[in-house]
C-alpha cells in the first residue's frame, strides 16, 4: 500500500540511493542533479522542510521509502492551481506505484489546498508518466512544441 508522508520521514541516505538513478534524472528537470549525492538529499529535505520547493512528501510502500511527490501551487491570477510532480526509485517502476502515488497526490491538492486544477508536465519522451498520468484521470491539454532543452536536445 502506498503512502505519502511528511518528507521529515525520508531518511537522506535512502533519497540518495533511489535518486540517485540516471533513468530518473533524464525525466527531471536540469535542478535535479545527477549523479545525486547525499549532500544534494539533506540540501533538498532541508528545503522541503521550509516548505521552500511547494508540499513535498515521500513516498512510501508499506515502511519503505520509494520516492518524492510533490504539489507545487502557484501564484497570482493562478493560484487556485498546482503543478504536480513525482519519481519513484527504478527497482520499484512497473508496479502501479506511481499512479497510486499521482492519486493521493491530486487528491491532497483538491481536499486540503482546496485547489481547483492540477496538471502535470511531461518530457515527451516519458510514456510510463504520460500513462501514469491518464489512468490518474488526466487529460493531455497541450504539446508545447520544441518547449524544452534537456542534455542538449530539444523537446516537446
């Protein structure tokens, strides 16, 4: 069963070792370093800490940590809206983790922030988010075209 809890239960060392992945990494944005080291872990749960990077929670199956979601609200005329975002440590991948993980997620933004939209954002070449995201109940909105640059490639 999956759960979220407050990132004080993400123990760094754990954070670093499923971060620490370059299959998740190629997924991220150019803020999510690779390789992902321990001091980038406690740099990271200090700034969730501070609610500094929006409502972060770890992830967990059972007792075992798996990886971070997060709902990041927005401001000024958007503010009744959130961007989610989400990984789970490859040795877990394939297991309907992720799309637990986006449910609990969306539901925490609509019930507790009271919010009124959540959408998510998604390299094209991410098909497993992509899907995780429709059986959460997303829709695709949008292909912003050539509207991202990661390890020197331009994407949609």
């Amino acid at each position: 069963m999956i759960r979220l809890k407050s990132v004080e239960s993400v123990n760094p060392q754990d954070l670093a070792l499923q971060a620490n992945n370059s299959a998740i990494a190629r997924n991220m944005r150019d803020i999510f370093p690779h390789p992902y080291t321990i001091e980038n872990a406690r740099h990271f749960l200090d700034l969730a800490r501070q609610k500094l990077v929006g409502h972060v929670f770890g992830i967990f199956e059972n007792e075992t940590f798996i990886g971070i979601g997060s709902i990041i609200p927005q401001t000024d005329i958007h503010r009744m809206n959130a961007e989610i975002g989400y990984w789970i440590g490859e040795s877990y991948w394939g297991n309907g983790y992720g799309t637990q993980a986006v449910r609990l997620l969306v539901r925490y933004a609509f019930d507790e922030l009271k919010l009124i939209r959540v959408y998510a954002s998604v390299f094209e070449s991410n098909k497993a988010s992509m899907r995780v995201l429709e059986k959460s109940g997303f829709h695709l909105e949008v292909i912003i075209k050539s509207g991202i640059i990661k390890n020197d490639v331009v994407m949609d």
